[in-house]
C-alpha cells in the first residue's frame, strides 16, 4: 500500500512540474495525477500536443 501511495505522490508531483514548465494548468493536473497515478500522463501528453498545436496553428512545425 506504501508502494503504490508513493507511485502515485511521485507522479502527482512529475506531473505538477511538468504542467508548469508547458504552461498549463499546473494544480489542475497535479490533482488528476493524484487521483488517477501513472494512468493520466498518456492523458496530459495529449493535451500538451494539443495545446501546442492551438498556439502555433494548425500547420505548423514544432518539435
């Protein structure tokens, strides 16, 4: 149970880091993390991309 509580602390925090570093919604994530563990980053690296593609355009080339 100490195991899986740290997992999901740990990704709480990864997640709040790197929502900050994108400029989204960082508390907003961090708590979805926390709730759903590992199970949001497929989650949040979507809505990155999809934030990105709303700032730069819809044709545009971003790496």
């Amino acid at each position: 149970m100490v195991v899986i509580l740290s997992i999901f602390c740990l990704s709480s925090v990864s997640v709040y880091i790197a929502a900050l570093r994108t400029g989204m919604a960082a508390k907003r994530w961090a708590l979805a993390a926390f709730c759903l563990g590992p199970l949001v980053l497929p989650l949040f690296h979507s809505h990155k991309r999809l934030t990105l593609r709303r700032a730069f355009g819809r044709f545009s080339n971003f790496f």
